[in-house]
C-alpha cells in the first residue's frame, strides 16, 4: 500500500529554510576556506602566488558571504579577535603583517614605504623561503572592553650560519575596535626578542626598547596618534581572519587562530 504524504509536515517552515541556507552557506564558506589554506601552504605563504588574481578573488568571495550577515559590533568583533593568530598568506611583504609597519608606512606615505619595503624583502636571506620566519599577532581585550593591546612578532635570520644574525622583532600597539570591523591601531614600542649575536650583544640589544610611536609620530607632524592606521577584519570565524590594511584596503593578510 502506497503511503501517502501528510502536506503539513512536508511543509517547511520559514525557520527551516533559513537553517538549510545557512547550513548551506556555512558549508560553502568552508570549503572555501580550505582552498584558502591549501593555496597559502603552496605558496610560501603568498609570496610566491603566480596566481594572485584567483586568490583574492577567492578570498573576496569569503569577504562577500560575511558582508550577508550583520556586522559585528565593536564588543563582539574584540571577542573574536582576542587571542593569538598565525600569518598564513600576505599579497605583500610578510613583515607588512606588522603593527610597527603599519604605522611606519602612515608616518612616510605609501609611496615612500614601498622601495623600503621591497628592500628589506630581499635582504641577504637564510633559507630558500626567504629571511621569515614565523609572523605572529597576539591581540588581547580585558572584558567588557573595546580598547586592547596588539603584539606583533616577526622572525628573522640574515646571512645564514655561524655569522649570521637571528631574532624576533616584537612590536606593541594599542588598538581599538571599531564599527564595521575596523580596528584602529596605533604603534608604541619595537624591539628584538631572542636575538642570537655573538659577543652577548644579542642580550644587550634584548633590553633596548624603541619608541617608535614617538618617533614615527614627530616625523607624521604629530604625536603617537598622527600614525594611527584604521586596518578593515572582512571576514572572521573561528579559525580564519581576513584582515586588510593600506590607504586603499588592498593589502590582505590571512590569519588562523593559533590559540
């Protein structure tokens, strides 16, 4: 006997159409993201991607589905951000990744920091990868509070063996999250953390703490705050963060939570 089918319970809900599409959506997200990571892990981390173009086009797809939903309050997006994150893709310099960059390039404009930029991307390098190692952002909001601190860290090796120099530069900021998942950032202090040089300079340089803010600062015309750089969180999830910088947003980083 052919059972017959019972039309109300065939009829979905408005409540059940929105969960298939997000389900749906969230799966599309997903694999998405994966075909994000696997292109940063052939790519040295987009420094070499012959195919940059269908990258960011990839990675405007994910910034496209986020911009579906509502956009984070400054509250949540502090949430979100809070913790630790990995560089695992850059459309420039890894060390552009960097809070102390992101103000040494308001403090000199664009069109100045670039050639300097470039220069110091092909320093005397350690390994085929080139001079970077691991770039690191460690973002941290008491609760309840919008205005944190950012430390970034940048591993470094020049010239290779026993003569060579190694370390981790380690920048601080303030930041401040915006609406619309702007992040207000502005460089205080840099030093390098870990050095190796010999003679025990490495532990002498350790103690120095630069206080780029000022600097970067007098030479905008200003105080600290005449650096401060408004970066743009496009897209943010569990894992991954879309992070974008410059005068023209086009500088992408892509992070994952480390912790």
């Amino acid at each position: 006997e052919e059972s017959e089918v019972d039309c109300e319970e065939a009829r979905s809900s408005p409540a059940d159409s929105r969960s298939a599409w997000a389900a749906a959506a969230a799966a599309v997200r997903a694999a998405d993201v994966r075909e994000l990571l696997s292109v940063a892990a052939a790519t040295n981390r987009g420094q070499q991607d012959s195919n940059r173009a269908n990258t960011l086009a990839l990675i405007n797809e994910l910034e496209r589905e986020a911009t579906q939903g509502t956009p984070p309050a400054s509250q949540s997006l502090a949430d979100s951000l809070n913790g630790e994150w990995v560089l695992l893709y850059a459309s420039v310099e890894l060390f552009r990744a960097s809070a102390f960059f992101w103000s040494f390039q308001r403090a000199f404009g664009e069109q100045l920091s670039s050639p300097i930029f470039a220069f110091t991307a092909a320093l005397p390098i350690a390994g085929t990868s080139g001079p970077f190692g691991r770039v690191k952002q460690t973002l941290s909001f008491p609760p309840g509070s919008t205005t944190g601190e950012l430390v970034s860290e940048v591993e470094m090796e020049l010239f290779g063996g026993l003569g060579g120099a190694r370390g981790v530069v380690t920048s601080a900021a303030t930041v401040e999250t915006l609406e619309e998942g702007r992040l207000s950032s502005t460089a205080t202090t840099t030093r390098v953390c870990g050095s190796a040089l010999p003679l025990g300079a490495g532990a002498a340089l350790e103690n120095v703490v630069a206080p780029v803010g000022d600097v970067f600062g007098a030479i905008a015309g200003g105080d600290s705050s005449a650096t401060a750089v408004v970066a743009q969180t496009t897209f943010v999830s569990d894992d991954v963060r879309v992070l974008r910088t410059g005068d023209n947003l086009d500088q992408v980083f892509v992070f994952a939570r480390a912790s």
